[in-house]
C-alpha cells in the first residue's frame, strides 16, 4: 500500500489531458452485458474501479480486455453466475450489475458493499423499478436476489431524483416487452451516454438527458463500438486545481457546458476562466480570491462531487463562504483532515462553514474517500511543507493517473510505500 506525499507551493503550469468518465464506465461495462456480441468502448480510464468490472465480468464468462484505454468485451457466453461476495462488495457501482443481469438473463444475485463513507445511501428507488417490471426482489444476507418470470415495461416515477436508479432502470427495461417509462428521471450526462451505447445497440430510448425517459423494449441487442464522454468532475477537480496553484492551466477534452456551474462559481470567486470549444483555461493562483456560497444540487446544478475538491480552494478565500450539500448531507469527512492542515472550517449540519484565507500547513492526512482524496490534493498543492496522504486507494478508484498528470504540470508529488503499522491500521479499518 502506498502513501501519496506533495510538497506544496510550487506553481502549476501547462496542459492535462482528461480521460473517459468514471461514473459513465461504471455503468457502460455492465450494459455491455446485455449484448449478444462484441463491444468495444474507447477511452475508458484507467481506475480500478475499471479493473475491478472487468474482473466481474470475466467471471460470469466474458471474455474481456483492456488495454490502452480501449475495452472489449464478447458477452455471448456469460451466464447466470452468483456475485454475492469477492470483488463486487468492493464496488459501490456494482449495482448496475443487478439491472444487466436482470434484463438480460431475468434473474441475478448480487452483493451489496456495506456502510458508506458519504453516509446511507439507499438503492430503495433501483428496487422499486424493478419490482414495477416483474421481478421479485429480496435481500438474503447482504446480497440482492432478483428473479423474473418475464419483465414488461412500465411506468415509474422516481420518489427522489437518482443517477444510480435511473440507470439502472434502463437497463433492466431494454429488453423488457413493452413501453417503460421513467418519469423524474435523473439529467446527469452520464445518462445520456449510456443511453447513446445502449442505442447503439439496438435499444429504443426517447428523453435521455430530460426527466421523462421512455423506452420501447427490443428483442435482442448487438454489439458495437462507442466513445465514452470525458470526465466532467476529473475536469472540475482540474479547474479547481488550476485556480488554486497554476498561473495557466489549460484543461484539454472537456464539455464545457458539463462544468457550466463550476465555471460560474469559479468566476463569482474572481478566477479567470476561459471556455473553448473543448478546452478551458483557467488562470487563477495570483488573483485574490472572494468568497462563495455553494450549494450542491442535481445536474445541471453545482455536484456533489465537487463539493470537496471547492472546500479546499475557499479556504483561500477572503472572508465567510458556506458550502452545503444537499445531496450526500455527511459528505464532510476532509473537514477534520483540512483543520488539520490548517484551515478554519466547521460542519453545521448539511453544511461546512468557512472563514479565510488561511495558511495551509503540510500534514499527515487521511483521504476517507475519493473526493475527499481529491480535495486533499488540492490542500497538499496550497500548503506550505510537505502532506502525506492516506487511503491513496479511494484516489486510485476514481482517478486516472493523477500522480502523473500533476507532476506533468509541475507539483511535486510522489508515492511511497506505507509504514507497516499504518497499513495494518489501514487495513483493519477497511474489514
Ligand atoms: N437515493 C435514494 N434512494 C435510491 C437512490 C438514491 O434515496 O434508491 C438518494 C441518495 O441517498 C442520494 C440521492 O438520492 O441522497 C442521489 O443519489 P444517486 O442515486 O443519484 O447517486 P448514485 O447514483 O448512487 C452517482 C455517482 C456519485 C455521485 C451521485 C450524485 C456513480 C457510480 N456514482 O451515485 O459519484 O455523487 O451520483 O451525483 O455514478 C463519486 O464519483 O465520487 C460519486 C460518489
């Protein structure tokens, strides 16, 4: 296990590449599953989150490889097999393994990781669209059952506006017979790109990308080849890093409009940025930065997870900023490690409150999950002296090569082996 150490101050300069999107790869793998053919998928990142798919997927009988951003996979010989344990309770987003499966072989066993380091975050909204499409779905020590004698389409609406559930709910309704549609859907891009693979597929979706999905189910869907969308919150995070310690950062294969409310509120903060075609420049670190209220919301508002990676930059800000998250309301465990470091910061709620600027310091930290891993980059970018960082394998899940791409720019950043006690420690608490 390794440890991440940055030597702060030093001022960032040049150009980052941004890969495929995390959140898009986690669920275009698994709808891969319902092909009767091959799928290849390009610029798929490089996370293990990735790997850790491309493992499951090898396990039910696909024949699969990933190899210089590319993955392939010939699903015509997967079967039924039980996930309940191993590699899938490692996965958060091994969920959408239970709609693929479904749809595609009308039943599916599943485990489910445990606790959560953002808090509960219930799978109560995938289970009702499923039981509305004809299955049957019980919780048997920790793994989802899911068993259907047929699935027909229907019409769901969904109680809380969900990423995860609306996915899902494509995928098992594909192939179901009959007209499904998903009323409160989630808007998030990452739907709109499964939508776009599963289309091309032979799938028939109207409404990607608005709140009323409809799908018309299909017989049988084919293989094909699809170019996954670039990373919005690796792009943000970028931004957000370019205005915390880069004279000029330019941040090459993004959406701009995908980071339209980052780029708002970096601007309101009184950061340069710059938006092209595919490229945003930011130029932050010499201006004095203002502070902000932020509040995180479903796309096309501010993301939850930006929220850490932002926490960080306002601590430089002049004055009081507040950012709340109504999404994931415990999503605050880098406060502590920021105070740590220095920052004058306290959680009230579903709220951090901040006062600034404050000088940040090198310290031992703990990244509890990805984007607190992110926002503790940031802070290690900023600070004066040394950071090391923890639970390196939270980064890891989610971003492609980030060591890289920042020393690319100029930090300071290396890995090293963690001490014996501290990944005891480290793995004792991941049990
Ligand atoms: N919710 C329910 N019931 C459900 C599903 C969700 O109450 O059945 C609640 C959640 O507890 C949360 C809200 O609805 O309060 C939104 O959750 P959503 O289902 O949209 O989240 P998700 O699909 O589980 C995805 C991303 C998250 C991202 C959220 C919000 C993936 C694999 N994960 O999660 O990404 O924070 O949407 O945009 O796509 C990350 O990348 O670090 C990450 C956590």
């Amino acid at each position: 296990m390794d440890k991440l150490l940055i030597e702060g101050g030093t001022i960032l300069e040049g150009t980052v590449q941004i890969s495929g999107a995390k959140n898009s790869a986690v669920a275009l793998i698994p709808a891969a599953i319902l092909a009767d053919s091959p799928i290849t998928i390009d610029q798929l990142p490089d996370i293990s989150d990735v790997h850790t798919l491309c493992e499951l997927l090898r396990e039910i009988g696909g024949d699969v490889s990933f190899k210089n951003h590319t993955f392939f996979v010939d699903p015509s010989h997967m079967v039924d097999m039980p996930l309940p344990n191993g590699p899938v309770k490692r996965l958060r987003a091994s969920y959408y393994l239970m709609g693929a499966m479904l749809g595609r072989f009308h039943k599916a066993v599943i485990g489910l990781p445990g606790g959560c380091n953002l808090g509960p975050r219930p799978i109560d909204q995938h289970i009702k669209g499923f039981e509305a499409l004809g299955a049957k779905v019980t919780n048997e020590r920790g793994a989802i059952y899911l068993r259907a004698d047929s699935l027909h389409g229907a019409r769901i609406y969904l109680d809380v506006v969900s990423v995860g559930a609306t996915i899902n709910i494509m995928l098992a309704a594909v192939k179901a017979e009959g007209q499904t549609v998903i009323e409160n859907a989630a808007k998030e891009p990452e739907i709109i790109d499964v939508a776009t693979l599963l289309t091309s597929m032979g799938a028939k979706i109207k409404g990607a990308g608005t709140d009323v999905i409809r799908i018309e189910g299909v017989q049988k869907l084919h293989g094909c080849r699809h170019m996954i969308i670039p990373d919005r919150i690796e792009a943000g995070t970028f931004m957000i890093v370019g205005a915390a310690a880069a004279d000029h950062l330019l941040i090459d294969n993004v959406i701009p409009q995908h980071v339209e409310s980052l780029t708002a509120k970096l601007r309101e903060m009184g950061v340069e940025v710059q938006v092209g075609e595919d490229q945003i420049l930011v130029a932050g670190r010499s201006n004095v930065l203002k502070s902000a209220d932020v509040k995180t919301l479903v796309y096309p508002g501010f993301p939850t997870d930006l929220q850490q990676p932002l926490t960080s930059l306002l601590t430089q800000a002049e004055g009081t900023s507040i950012i709340t998250d109504t999404i994931y309301g415990a999503r605050f465990k880098h406060i502590d490690e920021l105070r740590r470091m220095g920052a004058n910061v306290k959680v009230e709620g579903r709220s951090a409150i901040l006062s600034g600027p404050a000088q940040l310091e090198g310290a031992k930290v703990k990244a509890t999950d990805l984007r607190a891993g992110a926002s503790l980059v940031i802070a290690g970018l900023m600070a004066r002296g040394i950071t090391e960082i923890i639970g390196v394998e939270h980064i890891d899940r989610g971003y492609d090569h980030i060591m890289e791409k920042l020393r690319g720019i100029g930090a300071n950043i290396w890995r090293e082996p963690m001490h014996e006690d501290e990944a005891r420690e480290t793995l004792k608490e991941q049990e």
